[in-house]
C-alpha cells in the first residue's frame, strides 16, 4: 500500500495588479506581478517532482475581474502538464475567482474537477485494500458570502479519510474581507481529517485529529505579505494519519530590515553599516530575491543629512543591494534624531523647534482633526483591501495619523537644518 500525497495551495492571484508598488517603482511592480506565474510553475513542478497523487487548490486563482485570456492559457497550460502525468486537481472558487470572466471562459483539462456551489463528495479511485479518500469542495458564485459554508457540505464517509476544501476567512483577519465564517472548533469537529482551506495570506496550521491548514499566499506582493510564502506538502499514510510538510516556493520575500544609525558620525559610516544590514538579509533569505523595507532609526548627528538626502542614501541602497544580487529596494524609512553639535538639547534651537511642533502644533485638537480628514481622503482613494490594511479600525487611523505628523515634523526640521559639518555628503 502506498500514501496519498497531494499538494495543498492556495490564493495563487495570478496577475495581480500592484497599485501601490507601481506608483513607487514600475520596475519592482512587474517582477513581483510575474512572480506570482512563475511560483505556479513552481507549484507544478513541485507536484510532478513529488509525484504527488493530486494538486488541491482552495480559491482565488485570480484576482478578480480580469479580461486578459493571457492568464486564462497560461493557467490552462500548468493544468495541463499536470494532466500528462495522471496528477488529478480539485479547485474551488473563492471570492476573487467569482469576479473573474475567466472563471466563466475557461475550459480546464480533463484532470480538473472545478467544485460547482452545490456541496460534493468525491471519492478517489484506489487499489483494492487501501484506505478510501474522499475529496470534498463547495464553491461560491458570488464574492460575498457572509455566512457560513460548513453546515452545506455532505456529511463525512464513514470509514475513510474525507478532505475538504473551503474558502474562509475563519474566525476573521483584520485584512480581509469576512468570508464563509466558521470557527476552527466547528472544523475540529466535523469529522473530517485534513482541511483544505484558502482565503487568509497568513500561513497557520493546526494538527492533530483534523489537521486545519491554511498555506497562505505563495508569492508575496507587499510588505504586509512579508517573509518566505510557501505550500503544503501532505501524505496520508495507510494509518489513516497525515504527515504535513512546508515547502517554500516563493521567488522573491519582502522583509523589513532595521538600520541602526545610532553614533554614526560621518555618511560613510552609515552607508557601511547599510551594506552589512543588507548583506545579513540577503544572507537569510531563503527565498531567490529579497525585497527590503529599510527602516532607518537611531540617535545620530546625521539625522537631518539623512533626511534631506533621503534619495542619495536611497541610491547608495540600491547600489549596494545590486551588487550582492537579487535584492530590491522598495521603500525607505527614516525615524532618526540628531545628536546636538556642540550644544546641549535645551539650547539647541533645533531641538527646542521639535518640543514647540510636537507639543502645541501637532498634540493639538484642530491639527489632529484636519490631519485626519486629509488622511481619509487620501485612504478613500485605495482599494479596499489596502484601506483595511492600513486602517483596519479607528485606533489604527489615530496612530497613523500620529505617525505621520510626527514623520511630518521631522522632515520639517531637516529641512531646516544647515551645514554639512557632521560629515555627511
């Protein structure tokens, strides 16, 4: 007898369109955006090398309503290879999948069984004596589904290991819409042994009795979808147990990396300490390409030659990230202090303008009120999905408005700071 092995992935979003990396970096934007066909290819490939028995994947192929039937040929093309080698694929639709006009046009292979929205149980064709699978899926037409999901699918097989996939937000994310709730309780429960789940970019497992398994993205589009993406390797072997595997196929992971600029005294200092912190990342990812946030901070009497100067040190990034190779740059940020010169904090006239700005322009009530209608008017313009990931609730809001006045602050101040004597270019 021999174990079940299927590859679970989910929330592929082929094509997507990245709105906020394109208004930074048109170059950036299309490697990530092809990354997300190239990690399907990996995906594909990670089945034929394992020789897995089938591909599940749990919803949002797509990434809504796309017209181009580029994407739709390329899809129909991985599918395909997998058909030549006798690997069957279950899909569901999730909810960008059902705003999608390729969801409609697309005829998929032969070893494709796309779930309808009306629950079925698939039964897997094995050798005599071994251990019956049932493969189980529900999709949905529409991309809102407020309620629940769990109480429409069929009951489980007595006597054989049944596998589900749902498309669900679970108990909730503050990034996503809320999605076929149900909570991990209800699925412990249902008599089922793996679930397949997709929706949630956050990769969380549960194991035991139900192994509860939602793989995340498997391609990263922004920092909020940071670290190595991956999918599921699982076997079901002939005692009914599942042994679970994390394979990581992302091309590229953004991460932040924190550059220390405490004590630098001079910019090329700084810039030697940047080459390092790059290096070490590089040297930890285990992904192909690393794309960086880099977050500059500490006390230093450059603080304001690294702020006025915020596109040479962006530059001097980028120099140093091409010659170690497959590191992007994708944004800067500054939260550095200056070190008084010769002065003490309270006579130093720019540290005396920083407590006036904070103390009574920014922490007062009418600033804070206008700064907020500006803040919303600017997050009224982002798609939804970025909105809730900025500002998924009011607290959230006040502290970005917060942070902006007080980066608003800062910028001021280098803007008023003269000389170059503390050593920076």
């Amino acid at each position: 007898m021999t174990a079940y092995r299927f590859v679970h992935a989910a929330d592929i979003h082929l094509d997507s369109p990245l709105r906020s990396l394109a208004l930074r970096d048109p170059a950036l934007a299309e490697f990530i955006g092809n990354a997300s066909r190239l990690v399907f290819t990996r995906i594909i490939d990670l089945c034929l090398e394992e020789k897995v028995q089938a591909l599940l994947l749990a919803g949002d192929l797509y990434d809504g309503d796309q017209a181009s039937m580029k994407t739709a040929r390329f899809l129909g093309e991985q599918l395909r290879r997998l058909d030549a080698a006798g690997i069957a694929v279950f899909v569901i639709r999730g909810n960008h999948d059902a705003l999608s006009r390729i969801t409609k046009e697309l005829v998929f292979p032969d070893n494709v069984h796309l779930f309808g929205g009306r629950a079925e149980a698939i039964d897997i064709e094995r050798d005599r004596g071994e251990r019956t699978i049932v493969i189980h899926g529900l999709s949905f037409a529409k991309p809102q589904a407020p309620e629940g999901l769990l109480a429409k699918y069929r009951p489980p097989v007595q006597g054989a290991t049944n596998i589900g996939l749902m498309h669900t937000s679970l108990g909730g994310s503050p990034s996503h819409d809320v999605y076929a709730p149900c909570s991990t309780s209800d699925l412990l429960d249902s008599g089922f042994r793996y679930w397949a789940l997709g929706h949630v970019h956050k990769r969380s497992t549960i194991e035991g009795s139900c192994a509860i398994v939602m793989p995340g993205i498997p391609q990263g589009r922004d920092i909020g979808e940071s670290g190595p993406k991956s999918v599921t390797l699982a076997s079901v072997l002939d005692d009914g147990s599942i042994a679970l595997e994390e394979r990581i196929v992302s091309l590229a992971q953004f991460e932040r990396i924190g550059l220390d600029a405490s004590g630098a005294a001079t910019w090329h200092d700084l810039v030697a300490r940047l080459e390092t912190s790059l290096q070490d990342a590089a040297t930890r990812s285990v992904s192909d390409h690393l794309v960086v946030r880099l977050a500059v901070s500490g006390t230093t009497p450059l603080a304001w030659n690294i702020r006025r100067d915020a596109d040479l040190l962006r530059t001097e990034a980028e120099t140093r990230a091409k010659s170690i190779g497959e590191v992007w740059i994708e944004k800067l940020e500054i939260d550095c202090r200056r070190t008084p010169a010769g002065a003490t904090a309270s006579a130093d006239p720019i540290d005396a303008l920083r407590r006036t700005m904070n103390d009574e322009v920014v922490a007062s009530e009418s600033f804070r009120t206008e700064a907020t209608d500006t803040v919303k008017e600017l997050l009224a313009q982002l798609p939804p999905e970025c909105r809730r990931a900025i500002a998924p609730d009011e607290a959230a809001l006040e502290d970005l408005v917060a942070r902006l006045a007080g980066e608003g602050a800062e910028e001021v101040l280098a803007r008023l700071s003269i000389g170059d004597s503390d050593g920076a270019p």
